[in-house]
C-alpha cells in the first residue's frame, strides 16, 4: 500500500541556524518542515560556535557589516517570549599585534572607520592597563571595537526551533534525505524518515549543500568546508585566573583569537583547513598550535588542554553567503556558506529568505545598510 508524503508548504533540509532562522521567518506564510540528518538540529556548526556579535567581523567586510547590523534589534531586543534572557552579554573586544606587524592594525583600523564601526585606539600605556596579562611585544598598541557581545547561541538557536513548533511546524531529527526530485510544481524529498512533499525546498544543510543539490541534478555552488580547531584550556599557573571579565583577544592578522570562558581560555589559532563534509574532529597539532598561540600572546605556559574540537565554516569562493532561487530551478532555495557569521547574521538572513521566497526584494532596512542582492545571490557563482 502506498503512503501519501506529508505535506508542507517548505521543507527546510537542515536545522542548523540557517534553517532555523529562515524556518522561523517563514512560519507564518505557511507550514514548515525542517528535516534534520543528526540527532539533534545544530550538531555539526552551530553547536560548536563560539558566537561573538562584532561589527567588524572578517576585517570590516562591508557585506558582513551589513548583515550583523540589520540582525542587530533582533539580537539586542528579541521578541516578547522568544527567550527567558538576553541573547547578548557585552564582551570587550581588544586586537592586538606586534610592533613588527603594526601594519596589519593599521590597516583594519582603516577599514572600520570606513564602515562606521566604533573603535577606540590604545597608546602603549593604555594597552598595558587595559591588557595586563598580555605580553609585552604585543603592548605596543591595540584596537578596542565597541559594542561587542557574546551571544547565547543555544537560546537563539532553541528560540527560534521553539517558535516553529508553537506555530504547527515540524523539526524531525535523524532524517537524512536520500533523494529529491520535482514533480508537477513540488518537491518531493525521501528521508530516513519518511517522504515529504512541498512547492518549496531551502537546501540549508550546511556543508553538504552541493550534495543535495546533486540528489536533485542541480549545479553545485562549489561549497568549501573548512575546519576550524577550538581549544579549552585551563588557566596557566603564571597569569591571574580567568575572569568571566576578561575581554576577547584577537591578532589582528586574525592568526588567533581567545576569550574566558567558564573560568577557562576558549582559544583558537584560526585554522581554515579545507575538508570534505564530516563530522570534524580536531587534529593533535591545530590543538598544539592553539596552545602555543596563547603562550605566546601571555608570555605563559600551557599545562593542560582541557577540552578540544573541530567545526566546520563553509564557505563559497567570494566568503559571501548565499541566498536564493536556484535559476534553473523553480522552488530549490539556497541558504548557504554562512560559514563563520552565521550566528551572528541569522536574524537578517532569516528576513532576506522570506522576502526573497515571497517574490519581495530584499527589506529595506537592509537596502538602506548598501546591500545588493547580486552580491549574496545564487546566480553569482553560476
């Protein structure tokens, strides 16, 4: 006997931020169905995030900019009952560099002015006060960008699944698709949970996204997974303990970057080691190499990693995300290479997903922050 597919009015594949969000912002033009591989939405990327909300992410890239101010309200403001507490918790945020390499400072204190990002430049004595436990080659000079936070990524990503479900959708775990093909205007899409049917697919599944567009015979956009190690470490014995507020350090030829973190160090050495979609796992010398980036930094020494992974950012040619109709390919959606900002642009990206599916263009608030659509569309890299 054949069983009917469940209907839906967009079938979200992957639940992740990206489908979260787009979910979140389509549930009242109609039902929403997010099919989800793992066992639980967020696995592979999101839920290995250390979010930070910054003006001035990836150098002052005027795109970015405008997607992280446009999500700005949502994240300061939520909605009423999205969340118990705030989403964002202010962080400083200092770049720092050596007195070889005060160029690399230069050069983004530039290109943030030009942005209107807030930043504030430290003389040698105002670096040392406000960065004691930082070492003397780096306390030449430092960068403080204002209006920096840490986001809560679980209750972002929590609220918004949360509101899905109040609005009669659906978030169905363990449901990898297998296959994907159109038939008289729909989409249908077979799972390790059953098949589904709708007039809209938004392929949000992270670094497998030309994977799926392959099930349906559709042109990759050339996704690049790249992985990323994350360090905990326990707070060396020859600088002050960790405070929860002790601000973000970042080198500002973003070769590292590290912040507390439950009365630990959360450290990267920013590592973009292109992969194969996977569940990442951290390499023993990326972990060795975070270490010694914060040696370095602190004049201190490492005893112990505490804790160690990998995630995975992912990426298109141009480090720009994607959104939109495929042009070939009525009803396939794409929601890609958020790679790195995801979290802290989702609110936007969510918006610019509904409208665009709406036949709407881009909102104007966004409009009026110098964003085109031709430069996150689809047809750029086609």
């Amino acid at each position: 006997m054949n069983i009917e597919p469940e209907t839906a009015d967009f079938i979200i594949i992957g639940g992740g931020i990206a489908g979260a969000s787009a979910g979140y912002e389509l549930r009242e033009m109609g039902k929403v169905i997010i099919l989800e591989k793992e066992s639980q939405p967020g696995y592979h990327t999101t839920g290995r995030s250390a979010a930070i909300f910054q003006k001035g992410y990836n150098g002052g890239d005027p795109v970015l900019y405008a997607l992280v101010r446009a999500s700005e309200d949502f994240l300061r403001n939520p909605p009423h009952g999205f969340t118990s507490h705030p989403l964002l918790s202010p962080r400083d945020l200092f770049y720092i560099t050596t007195k070889e390499n005060t160029a690399h400072l230069d050069r983004l204190q530039d290109n943030l002015s030009r942005i209107n990002v807030g930043i504030t430049l430290l003389d040698h004595k105002e670096t040392k006060r406000a960065l004691p436990h930082i070492a003397d080659e780096y306390q030449d000079s430092a960068l403080m960008e204002q209006d920096v936070a840490d986001i809560d990524v679980s209750a972002l990503h929590e609220g918004y699944l949360r509101a899905i479900k109040s609005s009669g959708g659906k978030i169905i775990s363990n449901a990898e698709v297998t296959s994907l093909c159109r038939q008289k205007g729909h989409w249908h899409v077979t799972s390790a949970q059953g098949d589904f049917c709708a007039r809209v697919i938004i392929n949000a599944a992270g670094a497998w996204v030309d994977q799926i567009a392959e099930m349906a015979n559709i042109s990759p956009v050339n996704i690049q997974p790249l992985r990323r190690t994350m360090a905990l470490i326990d707070t060396p014995l020859d600088i002050q303990p960790a405070k929860n507020d002790w601000p973000i350090v970042m080198d500002a030829a973003e070769k590292f970057y590290f912040k507390p973190d439950s009365g630990k160090i959360l450290i990267t050495p920013a590592d973009q080691k292109l992969t194969v979609p996977c569940d990442a796992q951290p390499e023993e010398i990326d972990i060795a190499h975070a270490a010694q980036c914060l040696e370095k930094a602190t004049n201190s020494t490492v005893n112990k990693i505490d804790h160690s992974w990998a995630g995975l950012r992912n990426h298109v040619a141009d480090g720009h995300p994607v959104v939109g109709f495929d042009p070939q390919n009525g009803g396939f959606f794409w929601l890609a290479g958020q790679g790195g900002f995801g979290i802290k642009t989702a609110p936007a990206m969510g918006r610019i997903t509904a409208a665009l599916i709406a036949g709407r263009s881009l909102p104007q608030d966004i409009l009026d922050l110098g964003l085109k659509e031709d430069q996150i569309c689809v047809g750029r890299l086609k």
